[in-house]
C-alpha cells in the first residue's frame, strides 16, 4: 500500500470517528431539554507539550470556549475550542498559533459527585512564523487525535459553576505523537 493511500485512509477513520462522537453526543442531547440543561462556559490556564517538544517549547498560556449538554442522566457531552500561542526555543520560529476542537462525552463520578472524567477526539492546527514567511506544521494539514479530561467543579452559585479543569490530548503526528496537557480553571453558567 503506498503512503498516500495509508495516508488517505487514515484520515478517513479519524474523519468517521469524529462525525461518530458529535452524532451520539447530539443525538442524547436533543432527546432531553436542551436549552434547560445546556452549559456555556469559558477557561483558561497553562499549556505545556509532553516529550520531546518540552525542551522545544515553553508552557503558554490559552483560552477555551465549552459547550456542555446532557446525554443521559450522568453523561454529558461537550465541544470546545481554544486558542494558545506557544513561545518556541529552539530558533526555528518565534512561536506557534495553536487552534484546537475537542468533542466528546464525560460522566460523573460515582462517589465524588463534583469530578467528572471523560474522553473524545480532538482536532488541532498550528502555525508558525519564521522570518517573513508564515507555515503550517509538518504536513501543513491539521491533526486528529484523541483527548482525556477530568472536571472538579468547586463552586455553584446561581446559574454560575466554578472549576479546575485539565485535559490531555494525544495528536497522532507523525513520525512520532504528540502530547500536550492544559490545566486551568473555568467559569460555566446555565443561561437559559
């Protein structure tokens, strides 16, 4: 099998995973009261990468839009977006634009009722500013992979919830994956 068809086939399974996740997730939410339990929210905090890129990089600070919605009595869905810039160290460029989606289900936990751990596919894109010339990493193409991520919600107050939040996701870049963790506090609030 030659590399562009391996390549072709790849990013249709990770295409066909992605549109799997964000129609179960869609298909719970709209079978309860969605506008009754929808969560918008907002974070932010730290990003650092994981491996190799560590000593490339410097941990940055980002920011994230949350979409949370019911799915089932303890599931919940979500989507997000965010936005990071990352300084880089080693001369290549002056740092790294990072746009990343995440979609995916989480639960409650059984015990702790404040922690909820979840998971889903995440969809990532840089860009890097060397000299005058402006690039997309590697393959000049975004890249999928698939994330963890644990909630603490701290405080409810009204229509308003307060939190920590980090995540993990896993790019699968190649010639070898990448790992970034962004941990940080968020504020949500039921606006309907």
């Amino acid at each position: 099998m030659s590399k562009f068809a391996s390549m072709a086939r790849f990013l249709k399974i990770s295409s066909s995973l992605f549109i799997l996740v964000l129609t179960l997730s869609f298909h719970g939410a709209f079978a309860t009261t969605f506008l009754d339990s929808i969560q918008l929210g907002g974070e932010g905090g730290r990003a650092t990468f994981i491996g190799d890129l560590r000593k490339e990089t410097n941990p940055s600070w980002y920011g994230n839009l949350t979409l949370e919605y019911p799915c089932a009595p303890r599931l919940f869905g979500y989507m997000e977006g965010g936005y990071s810039y990352i300084p880089v160290t080693n001369g290549t460029a002056t740092g790294l634009h990072q746009f990343s989606g995440r979609a995916g289900l989480q639960t409650l936990m059984p015990l702790f009722t404040r922690l909820s751990a979840g998971g889903g596919i995440t969809l990532s894109a840089a860009r890097g500013y060397h000299m005058d010339k402006s690039y997309l990493l590697s393959t000049s193409e975004s890249e999928f992979g698939w994330n963890a991520r644990i909630s603490c919600h701290l405080v409810k107050v009204s229509h308003y919830q307060i939190g920590f939040r980090a995540h993990w996701d896993h790019l699968w870049t190649t010639p070898e994956a990448t790992n970034i963790v962004w941990a940080g506090f968020f504020v949500e609030a039921f606006p309907w």
